[in-house]
C-alpha cells in the first residue's frame, strides 16, 4: 500500500496532448481533481483543446493552446520580444536549433512527399517567431500558476524540451513514463534525454555498492531466460500482425481512404493551421490517396527489394536504420538526423575486413522511400539485407553495434555485444555494454578501442543484473502503449497508483 498524502493546494501542470491527453491525460486530472490539486493544462492538437474546453469533469485553472500560438506567434508575441540569446542563456544551452529540429512540422514537408520530405516547410524567420512565443508562454504559466511538478505524455517536441529546462532551472521536475528496454515494463524519466528519475539513481546506487536489490535473482532469471529465447519488442510484434491481415481487413484497408475522404467532406477536420499547412492531422482528399498508394507501393518495393544476402556476410558491425521522423533522432540525436549520411561515415570507419550491415526498421514498412533504400543500399562498404531477418540473427553473428538510440542496444546487452551510442539517451548509457561517442571523424579509432573491449566478466553479469533489477526496483509492468495508442483496455486504477507514488515522492514538503 501506497502511503497517503495529503494532495491538496499542489500545482501540477498536465500536457492535454493530442490522444494521450483523452485516452490517460484526462484520466490522470479526474484523479487530480479529486485529491484537491490545482491544474493547469498546456494543450496541443486544436481537437483535442476543444475536448478540454467542453468537459466538464475536471476545472484548470490556466489553459494554454500550443496550436493557436504556433498558427500565429506573432498575434500571441504582440508587443513583447526575446533575443535567442536571452533565451538560450535562461534555458542554459548554448543553441537553440538542435531543439528546433524536433518540430518535424516546421523542419520537413509533410505536403511535398510521403513520409514527410526533408525539404524545411516553414521559414527561419516563422520558427524565431514560435521560439519566443513558446518562450513567453512558459513565463506566463510559471508566473501565472508556478507548478510544482509537470506531467507530459513524452519529451517529443520545442515546447516539451524548452518547459523543461526552464523547470529543472527552477528546481521542478517534468516527468514522463517510457520504456525501459526490459520486456512490458516502463519507468518515469524526468528529462528530454531521459537520463535522470528513480530507476537512474537506482542503478547508479547498485553500480556503486551503495545498496543491494531484492530483485536480484529475478534479473538474473530474465537474463538466462532472454539469451536462451530472444524476447522481441513488443512493437515489432504489433507491426507484424498488422501486415498479415484478414481478407476483412484487406477489404477494409483498400476502401479506407475513399472513407476518409467521405468524412473530409462531411465532417471538415478543424486541425488546420495556416501557416504549416498539409499534416498528418490535416489531410484534404489528394493527399489521403497519394499517401495510400504510396504506401502500397513502397511496401511493394521493399517486400520484393534485391537485398544484400545476409548468408555472405563475414565479419560486420550492425547498423539498425531508425524510424524517422521519431524523437530517437530528432530530439536524442539530432546531430545525426540523416541516418545514410551517418552509415556512409561509419562505414568508412571500418578497420580491417568489417563491413556496415543495415537493416530497416520494422515500423518503416511502408514509410521509407524506394529512393533513400536504394541509397542506402548503393553506399560504400554497406550492406543492406532484409527488414525480415530477425534482430536475434544479426546480433548474434555481430561484432558490434552502432546506433543513435535503439533497443537493439539493450538487445546487444543480452548477448554480451559492445555497442557505441551516437545519441544522448540517458537510459541505454547505464547498460554495462554501451559507450558514448559522437566524433565521428575519429570513429574508427573508437571502434577498434570497443571490440577489444572484454564484456564477459562478472562485473559485466552484475552491472547488467543491476540494470535488469532497477527496472523491477522502480518500474511497474503495464501495457502503457497499447492503453495510449490502440485505446486498449489495462488497470488504469494501477497506473494512477504509480502516478501517485511518483508525485509522492517528487514533490517537496
């Protein structure tokens, strides 16, 4: 049993965000409510602020509408104004453009090509204009309200990663639930990079010896289970059986963008904003249709690609292609957003007979052009092979793996493979196998350093079951996701509980 405490007077600022704020957001500010907090909501996607406005359950005490300022910063700016320097100086970076590149409706073109063309969509001088109005409106909601915690659906966006470094600045934690790399179990993280929460300071307690789990035993179990029976993510699980469809459901399939452009017509969708324009929100009738049969064909193409036979591959280091647009790239790793450009370099960084092998995110079926597989596939001392093969195949046969963020780095752990992260992620840095780097001129002085690296030693065995343990120490098992995404029924009671014990612990007397 969870402790009680008394919850009455706090403020807490909750992202209203897009299907999460309807689906758990709205959910967690009836519990709110009830245990007397104040709350202020900060909303995104204009549906979804309609929702907030028209319910009645629960009152806000400030409401911000992220999509009215971003359709018209300088309506919201009016006579106000900010220098980026003195942005930047208050956030405590030295740039504020690695952040920009995680507004993918700005940074690329949704209307120009299917997925999103990497063509920038809205002018430098528009995105100055959002920077300072998101700026403005962060003033006004710790001026106006000054929260004592903020919960947000994911760190996925400019404003998500600029309220919370304005916050952590100010001594207030903003946090999210993730995964965790350990099969249907998630954590909070407290930062845009997550890298800092309970299970953080739990590993870093067991690595040190400054604590010991009870879970050991339990981790260790996981581990033996997982290198005799490889444990796929559950996402990938999802996305093959939506590829194998009934015959009701490739029925439904086909007729579903002549249905969705009979509810174009009949039902106009109010998630439109001049100035960005064509959306995957928004999406008049020829763009419902190009983007089905373009999906249809990329799927073709893909399915029947003449892909490098992975049965010829000797000694390689593995690559795995990233979903794109995705906060793993844009937001984690935004040095590295071209991921070919990425693959050319470290390639080249090779030593001996290594060759870059590359395989396609599951997710990207579909999504990923015939014109960027085919560079992929036509890139020096790359070799790419089937999206099909199992991750379990590659890294079994691999000498190392290199990626942005991935839970092929976690997946490596198991196997006892090395792995070099280009991205920030805090969470895959605290497995035993994985080192940072992102100099990628001097790359191959690194990878040498790495495959000499002896990953089977105890200390390995026990910094991995530490990591495996402070999931189970701090994380709770729940299929979040498939609550959030697919609208799937879970014991939303337990996550308010874990809600709760978070908050309990996050706020100060």
């Amino acid at each position: 049993m969870i402790e009680k405490k008394d919850l009455k007077g706090r403020r807490i600022l909750i992202f209203q965000q897009r299907g999460w704020g309807v689906t758990i957001g709205h959910f967690l500010a009836t519990k709110l409510q009830a245990e007397g907090c104040k709350l202020a909501a900060l909303t995104f996607k204009k549906s979804l602020h309609e929702y907030v406005l028209s319910q009645a359950e629960v009152k806000y005490e400030l409401i911000i509408n992220d999509d009215e300022i971003m359709e018209n910063p300088k309506a919201y700016l009016a006579a106000d104004d900010y220098s980026l320097k003195a942005i930047c100086e208050d956030l405590g970076v030295d740039s504020i453009w690695p952040i920009v590149m995680s507004l993918r409706n700005h940074v690329y073109s949704y209307k120009d090509e299917f997925y999103y063309s990497y063509k920038q969509n809205v002018p430098d001088e528009e995105i100055i204009d959002y920077i300072k109005a998101v700026y403005k409106y962060i003033k006004e909601i710790f001026h106006k309200f000054n929260p004592e915690i903020i919960i947000a659906p994911n760190f996925v966006a400019l404003p998500h990663i600029m309220l919370n470094l304005y916050a952590q600045k100010r001594g207030v934690i903003m946090t999210t639930v993730t995964d965790c790399k350990i099969k249907n179990y998630c954590i909070f993280t407290h930062d845009y990079n997550e890298s800092s929460g309970p299970f953080y300071d739990r590993v870093d307690a067991l690595n040190n010896g400054l604590a010991e789990t009870a879970n050991r035993e339990r981790a260790r179990i996981y581990i033996k289970d997982f290198r005799q029976i490889f444990k796929r993510p559950v996402y990938a699980e999802i996305y093959e059986l939506d590829n194998k469809r009934t015959i009701k459901g490739k029925i439904r399939h086909t007729l579903s963008p002549y249905y969705q452009i009979f509810i174009w017509y009949f039902r106009r969708s109010i998630n439109h904003m001049k100035n960005i324009g064509i959306t995957v929100d928004y999406r008049p009738p020829k763009i419902i249709l190009r983007d089905h049969y373009c999906q249809e064909r990329y799927k073709k193409i893909a399915n029947n690609l003449n892909y490098y036979s992975f049965a010829k591959v000797n000694k390689f280091v593995y690559f795995p292609w990233q979903y794109q647009p995705e906060v793993a790239t844009d937001v984690i790793a935004p040095y590295f957003i071209n991921q070919i450009e990425v693959a050319r370099q470290v390639a080249m960084s090779l030593p001996d007979d290594y060759t870059l092998v590359v395989k396609d995110h599951p997710a990207m079926l579909g999504f990923r052009s015939p014109a960027n597989l085919e560079r992929m596939a036509r890139t020096v001392n790359v070799k790419l092979i089937d999206y099909r093969i199992s991750s379990e195949q590659v890294l079994k046969r691999a000498s190392l793996v290199i990626s942005h963020n991935s839970t092929t780095l976690a997946e490596a752990a198991f196997y006892n493979k090395p792995a070099i992260q280009l991205g920030n992620l805090g969470k895959t840095l605290k497995l035993p196998n994985v080192f940072k780097y992102t100099d990628l001129p001097n790359l191959s002085k690194k990878i040498k350093e790495v495959l000499g690296v002896d990953l089977k030693t105890e200390d390995y065995e026990r910094k991995l079951e530490n990591y495996v343990a402070a999931v189970y120490d701090t994380g709770f098992e729940l299929d979040y996701w498939g609550i959030w995404e697919r609208g799937k029924q879970g014991d939303m009671e337990y996550l308010w509980q874990m809600w709760f014990k978070l908050i309990f612990g996050c706020l100060k007397d």
